[in-house]
C-alpha cells in the first residue's frame, strides 16, 4: 500500500483535503488525522471490517478496544446507552477536548471495536481537522493512537511515517499536536467512576467536577480484553532499558550523575530523559563521561513548564531511542496535574524499575 500524505492546516483545513480523508474513511480505509492530543489511526467505527484493518497495521493485539471519536456530545446516543450525570458534566465541561468517557455500548457498536467488551470509550477531539474530518465523513471514527505497538504515541506526522509507512491510505499532516499526551479516560460504568489513565485533563480538573471519581490506574496481563485502558506493561517500552528517578530534585540529579558514570564506566552507552533543569544540574557531574561520546542527553520541557514537558516528552523517547542507547536514565516533573500524566507514562516505559530516593 502506497501512503499518501497530506499537509493541512490546523488553523483553518482545506476543505478539499478534508472531502478526500472523508471519502476515504466511507470507504473503509485507514486515514491518520491529527487530534490536540497525539495522531489517531481512524477508520469508520461502525464498519467491522475497516476497524479490522487497525489491529493489522499496528499489530495491536484484539483485545485492546479502542477510542470511538465523534463530533459532538449529541452523537453518544449513536454509540452509548445512557449516560450518567457525573459523565454528562464532564462531557459539557470537558468536550471538545482531552476527555474520553467510558459508557455502556449500544450493540451497533462492532465488537471489534469494543474487544468484545459491553463498554464503550467515546471521545469528542477539540482539533480543527479532526472536527472537520467528522463532520465531513458524518461518521463516528474509531482511532487508537497512529503509532506501531509499544512504540510511544505519535505527536508529529514523521512519527506516523516512521511507524505506519505502507500500512495506512492517507496521513493528515497538521503539525505537531498541541497537548502532545494521550486523553484522559474515565469510567462511568462503575460507581463510583474511575480515572483509568491520567491524560491531558488533569484528576484535579475532573475532581473539581465529580469529586467522587477515583484513580485506579492498573495493570492487567496481555491475554485478557483490557478493563484498564492502556494497561500493557510494555505499551510505552523504548527499546532501551528505562529507569525512572523519582524523589527530591537534587538527589534525583545526585543519584543518576552517580549511576551514569558507573553504567559507562561498565562500557554501556547512556541516555538520559530530563526536565530542562535537571539537566542542567546534571551536565558538570557528567562533563567527562558526556565527553566520552557515550553520553545522549535530552531534555523534555522543564519543571517550571510542565505543558511543554508533556508536548516534547514522546519525541523525546522517539530521539533517545533513535541514538541507540541501551539504558535510559528518566526524571519526572512532578506527580500531579499534567505532571501525572507524564509520570504514568514514563512508569509504562520502565517496566517496574523505579528507583526512589529519600
Ligand atoms: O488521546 C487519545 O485518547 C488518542 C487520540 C487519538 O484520541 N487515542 C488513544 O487511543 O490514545 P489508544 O487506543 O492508544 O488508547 C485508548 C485506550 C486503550 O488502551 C484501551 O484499552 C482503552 O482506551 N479503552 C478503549 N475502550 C475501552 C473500554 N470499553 N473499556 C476500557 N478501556 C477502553
Ligand atoms: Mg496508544
């Protein structure tokens, strides 16, 4: 398959390009669009048969349902049965934007989509293009994040080629995404609700609305359908071997200086995945292992501007990877707010290895 690719502008879509992507998508093709949050792979979400070709360019396993993206809050009844009060307010507080609600599924929503689940994940994206694609298409679009399996999520149209290259009809180059994290997603078919994977809103945000939803962000094995979204452990796994840091800033910093001299002094090639700051405070104590070319730092946002860490943090993983280094050395900017997101994603990647340091 020969992937075309597309720019549009996020400011104001060609009408002309849109018409195309939609044509495509009512036609049962795979068409990557952009969204405030990261690239979806979209395909016409009440179509088995082209939600099938998903799983198949990703090589995302069945049992991971996905995403159904649509247009406005008065679409849910195509896809969802009810829909609770709490659910309601989020949606006509948080939509358009980085929200997906979990509600029961109507059956004409296909399996496929759902893993055979009787739940549904409904998200209305805030993005121009993604707006004007579901206008045009006047479709509901299922849409998992446009990246290969276990690779980070997509936040540029590069990032798409470089996972999806053949294996999609059309990308939408729009240009980077603005929250560059996935959306946030809470579950309304349990009571009370649950905060399963910390996105673009915060827990604070939605807890200002519904304070009764809890977190509950857990792991699940890969073999069964995935009642906490995003659970997999390698769902976020560089190929290098990631270590997260978490404690005071400066012991933080101490801790990976000490461990980076160690790793190359043991021959190993690092990299090191920090806020602005931290690496700043780093780079004196590693002035000679960095020197030794055996070193890749890269920074993503700064403490002080967490929005942007969450913008850079994927393209962050993507270059660190690309250098070929066999460890990572990972600090966050917090725990809370947006920072939570980022922190969820960066445990994800490290598979269990935290080190805190009190
Ligand atoms: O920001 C986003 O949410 C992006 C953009 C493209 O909209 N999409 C995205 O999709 O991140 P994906 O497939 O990478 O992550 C969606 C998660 C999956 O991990 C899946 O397990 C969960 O949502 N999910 C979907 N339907 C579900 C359901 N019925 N019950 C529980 N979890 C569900
Ligand atoms: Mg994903």
């Amino acid at each position: 398959m020969k992937t075309r690719v597309l720019k549009v502008d996020a400011a104001k879509p060609d009408a002309a390009v849109i018409e195309e992507a939609a044509a495509a998508l009512r036609a049962g093709q795979l068409v990557v669009f952009p969204t405030e949050t990261v690239y979806g792979l979209g395909a016409h979400a009440l179509d088995p048969a082209a939600v099938q070709k998903i799983f198949v360019a990703k090589d995302r396993p069945a049992n991971d349902p996905l995403i159904v993206h649509i247009a406005h809050i008065g679409q849910v009844g195509q896809c969802a049965v009810g829909m609770p009060a709490g659910a309601r307010k989020l949606a006509l507080s948080f939509w358009a934007g980085p929200l997906t609600l979990i509600l029961k599924k109507k059956p004409e929503v296909p399996d496929a989509v759902t893993a055979g689940l009787d739940s549904v994940a409904l998200r209305v994206p805030s993005h121009r293009v993604a707006r004007a694609l579901m206008e045009m298409a006047a479709l509901p679009i299922a849409a998992p994040s446009a990246n290969r399996f276990s690779r980070p999520s997509p936040t540029t149209a590069q990032h798409v080629l470089d996972d999806l290259d053949g294996r999609v009809n059309l990308i939408l180059d729009g240009g980077p995404t603005d929250i560059g994290l996935e959306s946030t997603i809470v579950d309304f078919t349990v009571d009370p609700p649950v905060l399963r994977r910390p996105g673009g809103l915060t827990l604070e945000q939605v807890q200002s609305l519904v304070p009764e939803v809890t977190l509950q962000v857990g792991q699940t094995s890969a073999d069964e359908p995935q009642a906490a979204p995003g659970q997999l452990t390698r769902h976020y796994a560089p190929s290098a071997t990631l270590t997260l840091y978490e404690g005071s800033p400066e012991r933080v910093v101490a801790q990976i200086a000490a461990d980076t001299r160690t790793a190359v002094a043991q021959g190993n090639r690092v990299g090191i995945l920090a806020p602005e700051d931290d690496l700043k405070a780093l780079a004196p104590h590693i002035a000679p292992s960095a020197a030794s070319g055996k070193v890749e730092v890269q920074p993503y946002g700064s403490r002080a501007d967490v929005e942007r860490g969450g913008r850079e943090l994927f393209a962050a993983i993507r270059a660190l990877d690309a250098t070929g280094v066999s460890m990572i050395f990972a600090s966050t900017p917090g725990s809370d707010g947006l920072a939570r997101a980022i922190r969820d994603r960066l445990v994800r990647a490290a598979e269990g290895r935290i080190r805190t340091i009190v």
